[in-house]
C-alpha cells in the first residue's frame, strides 16, 4: 500500500511539473507569435557617393518602421547617403564606412539582439553609434553605452526621431 501511495503522489508531481513546463513554453510562444520583431527591409536614400553617411539598423515593428520613416524623411532632405538593413545584417558592417550607426533594437527576454550587442561591444567610435532600445516598459536599453530608451508607443514616434536626429547630428559633427 505504501509503494502505491508513492507511485500516486509520484504521479501527481510529475503530472504538475509537466504542466507548468507546458505552461512555460506555451507563455514564450505565445510570447514569440504576438511581440517578437520581423525582419527590415533594406533600401537606400540620397547619392551613394555623398560626403555623408549614415547607416540605420532595425529591427521590423510597426513602431520601429514609423521612426525609420521619420528619420529617412528628414535626412534625404539633406546630402547624406542613408542605407537601412536590418539588426542582423550589423556583423557585416563596417564601421569606417559610416559617419553615423543608428541601431534600433528591442530588448527581448531581458537582452539585446546577439548582433545588435556584438555590434555596440566592438564599436571602436561609440560617439558614431546612435542606440535606441525599446522594451513594454521602455526602461531596458544595452549597458555600458548612452542609449535612447522608449516603449514602443505610437504616439512617442516624433519625439523619439527629434532626439535621434540630434544624435545623429552630433556623430556627424566628429
């Protein structure tokens, strides 16, 4: 009767336990479905040959894809050669060949995109890297560097694109 008694109380544990790890991996998946980021497309703006240029790396979200606007927007109204790809493209990226690096990212389970943190780890001029990190409660942002951070709020879309711009202005100023 005893070893009976084990077996059911044995059961019933791992009954639990494998509902709470369902739990879990439905709560990340879910997670993933409804928040994670979609790729960018890339495309140039301006004159590939300008004196100017600046490099946008972001990640795909209604939010990031606003203040990408935004920022094309103001800049091809100036002479520098835009080109925006997507985070993951950042490992090929040479930093020499650009005046400024925007790095749009959102901070997932507590980190940084792997590229977007390798990126900003090897930066060898952090005064041309431009970060912003956004995050549900826009506190989170990569450490060590002086980033931007914002939840990713439609209706914080210009303010954010106004503090980049005065970002990017200073890296180019260097």
């Amino acid at each position: 009767m005893g070893d009976m008694t084990m077996t059911k109380r044995a059961r019933r544990v791992l009954v639990s336990v494998a509902a709470v790890a369902i739990a879990v991996i439905g709560f990340f998946g879910w997670y993933r479905i409804h928040f994670a980021m979609g790729h960018a497309e890339e495309y140039s703006v301006n004159d590939p040959s300008s004196a100017r240029r600046v490099l946008i790396a972001t990640q795909g979200s209604a939010f990031k894809d606003a203040v990408v606007s935004g920022l094309v927007q103001r800049l091809k109204q100036r002479p520098i050669f835009v080109r925006v790809v997507d985070v993951g493209a950042l490992s090929s990226v040479k930093e020499s060949e650009w005046d400024a690096i925007v790095v749009l990212h959102t901070i997932e389970y507590g980190r940084a995109p792997a590229a977007a943190q390798a990126f900003v780890d090897r930066a060898a001029d952090p005064r041309r890297v431009v970060v912003l990190s956004t995050s549900g409660g826009g506190d989170f942002k990569i450490e060590g560097i002086d980033a931007i951070s914002s939840a990713s709020r439609m209706t914080d879309v210009s303010t954010r694109v106004d503090e980049l711009i005065a970002r990017i202005d200073a890296a180019l100023a260097h």
